[in-house]
C-alpha cells in the first residue's frame, strides 16, 4: 500500500523574502560589476592615453632631434639657392627647424577647445565639414622672419601649403628637416659657375644620378653648403640648380650664378627630407597628430601625403629654447624658451620643449552635473581648458635636445 505524505509548499511571506534576498543580492553583484567595468575602462582609457603619448612623443622627438643634420656642418657658409617667396618653401631646409604659435596659445595664456565632434556613424561630407569647422584661417598662426636673400629677412607666417592640410585651431605646428647622405659622387673636373654638377660612377664614368627632379639636395663639406632643389631628370649625368621648376618652390637665382666652391668628388651630396607635425582631424572625426613628410618641401608634387600618425592627440604646445650667447661665448645650453613668433634666430635654437595633451579612445569618466573638470598646464606656461565630457586626459612635457647643435 503506497501513502502520501502530506508536502507544504512556500508561503507568499516566504517567496517575498527570497525574493528580496534575491534581488539584494543581485544589486550588490551588479554595483560590483559596474564598479569593477568603470575602473576597467578608466585604467584601460589611462593606459591607452599614456600609449598614445608615447608614441607620439616618439615620432616628433625623433626628427626634432636630428633636426638640421647634414654630416659634419655646424657652424658653416650656407648659401640658399631656393625662392623662398613660394609657398612651397619650407624654412626649415635652411633653419633646420621652424615652427608657428596659434593666436591665443602663448605663454600665460588660457585657452579654451571646443572642437566639433562627431559620432560613429558619420559620413565623408560630415567629417569634411568637421575638419573646416575645427580649423582657422592662417593668419591665426604666426611665424617669424627667415634669412632670405643674404642680409635680408623675410617674414613667414603659416604657408598656403600648411593651411591647405586643415590643421586644429588651437595647436602649434613644427617643421624639422633632415638630410641624409646619397652616395652620389660628383666629377673632379667641376666648374665652379655652370649651373649643373657632373655625376660620375666610382670609375669616373658619367651615369645617372638617380635623383628624381624637385629633391631639395644639399652639396658641401665641412667649411661650406650649397642648398638648392635638383632641376634635372633622375636618368641624366648631372644635378641641376637651374630655376624653374614645376616641382616645389624651384631655385632663385639672382646676378651672376656661382657656387660656393668648385665640388668635386671631396664633396658630399644631401638629400633633405621636411617633415611637419600638427594635430588635424582624424579618420575617426577626433583629433589626431599627423606629420606631413616630402623631398620636394611643402609641397605633394613628389607624392607626398599628410599621414595620420596617432588618434586622441588633442593639443600641442612648443617652445624654443635659443643659446643667445654671443658667437665667441655659444655652448649650446638655452638660455630662453620662446614661442614661435618670439624667437630671434631659429639657427641658434637648441632644444624645444614639446607639451602634449592625448585623451582617451573611449569616454571612461562617471560624470554629472556636479563634475568639475580640470584644466591642463603645458610647459608649466599655457592653460588648455578641454571639452567637459566623460574621456580622460594624460599631459606629457618633456624636452628635445637638438644633437647637431651647441656641444
């Protein structure tokens, strides 16, 4: 015989209470969580910022270090061939290093940004519009003078070709150039005046030199330099400072032509590379550095393309520090940190100090009405208030030594 036991079921008190110890339960896992995945992505948006700065520090330290190389020149004759009154010039190929201060950024300044941002989903004609709204006309950026024809000086404020790359409102823009040695090897039967230097192979054959036409080259040794842009074909025997160029600014030349000296196989033929930093808009509709790199100056005749470099890069401040000493008295230390537009000699420049503000790729801040937002200090000098939103910020300062100046 089979009996039942009698079962008692929950009591509606009881499935309350469970209930309520339930869902306690489950407030604290979720606050766990949300707590646990709010300081996941701020150490994530710290270490990903802190990244980016690295990186960008790189690329810009790099070449502001090697800026004005040319083997063993330091303190020699320069003799610029280049026309500077095109926009294509880039001062830097002469100075070494140059640059431009935005209006408003100087030291003691407070500057506020208010860049247009844009969602995920965006198309090409917003992200257009975006880049022109987020720039400013050139003459918000100031420059200084440069050395022209030899005892003149030519102001240079932001180059038509700069603009033209939409660079952020709001940041400084540097320009370094480096060169770097060819193994091209000029004739010992040179003539001092004629406007083209003979290539010849290591036998003293004429060959071609391989150097396409609109390279901005530099011919000299230790005591003196010729600079000028290549006017002749890659696949004929000689290099050409013959004006009138389609490629770049072209040469200049006024009264009787004559190099420097008579070069010959002693001497040694540069090729220099300009590269330009400053912050654009990015692919992503934030903004981003980017460098813009060419042999032929500022100008993409030589299939030049500004290349975005690193993401979040909102703000750039720099500073030139000048050894004012007189010639006899030089050492190569800094004696003052200027802006661009304040600096007296950028051939006396050695060193910069640079100041980055990289914010996170993601917003990773709990923020209300209630948050206050810092501001940020570059350079100890200029105050940078960013857009109130929820990404975080990394401020890096750090000071670049030029190697081939002072020392």
């Amino acid at each position: 015989m089979i009996t039942r036991e009698n079962n008692k079921g929950f009591t509606l008190v009881e499935v309350l209470v469970a209930i309520a110890i339930g869902a306690f339960l489950l407030s604290i896992v979720v606050t766990v969580f949300l707590g646990a995945r709010a300081t996941s992505k701020a150490t994530t948006g710290i270490a990903r910022s802190q990244e980016s700065t690295r990186f960008a520090s790189f690329f810009i330290d790099r070449d502001v270090r090697m800026a004005g190389y040319f083997g063993c020149s330091k303190e020699v004759s320069k003799r610029n061939w280049l026309d500077f009154t095109r926009p294509e010039y880039s001062p830097s190929i002469a100075e070494g290093i140059f640059g431009w201060e935005f209006t408003g950024t100087d030291v003691g300044d407070d500057y506020e940004l208010d860049y247009e941002e844009l969602g995920n989903d965006f198309t090409e004609a917003e992200l257009s519009a975006a880049r022109t709204d987020n720039t400013a006309p050139a003459t918000n950026w100031t420059g200084n003078s440069i050395q022209g024809i030899p005892g003149t000086e030519v102001a240079l404020d932001l180059p038509a070709a700069i603009a033209a790359l939409e660079p952020l409102r709001g940041s400084d823009i540097i320009v370094t150039s480096i060169s770097t040695p060819l193994l091209t090897r000029l004739t010992s039967t040179p003539n001092q005046r004629a406007p083209r230097l003979a290539v010849v192979d290591t036998s003293g054959v004429a060959a071609a030199s391989d150097i396409d036409t609109g390279t901005m080259l530099q011919v000299g040794d230790c005591s003196s330099i010729d600079i000028f842009q290549n006017a002749a074909q890659p696949t004929e025997a000689s290099l050409s400072i013959e004006s009138g160029s389609a490629i770049g600014p072209g040469n200049r030349i006024t009264g009787a032509f004559q190099w420097q000296k008579k070069w010959d196989e002693s001497a040694t033929v540069f090729e220099t590379r300009t590269v330009v930093y400053f912050i654009g808009t990015g692919s992503g509709g934030t903004p981003a550095l980017f460098s813009f790199s060419s042999t032929c100056g500022l100008s993409d005749s030589c299939g030049a393309v500004a290349t975005e470099l690193v993401d979040g890069v909102e703000n750039m401040q720099i500073l030139y520090g000048e050894d004012t000493n007189t010639e006899a008295f030089r050492n190569g230390v800094a004696n003052i940190y200027r802006s661009a537009n304040e600096v007296e000699d950028f051939r006396r420049v050695v060193s910069v100090k640079i100041g980055l503000i990289v914010r996170s790729p993601d917003p990773g801040l709990d923020v209300n009405e209630d948050t206050a937002f810092p501001e940020f200090t570059l350079l100890d000098q200029v105050t940078i208030d960013p857009p109130d939103d929820a990404n975080q910020r990394f401020v890096n300062n750090t000071t670049v030594r030029l190697r081939n100046r002072g020392l």
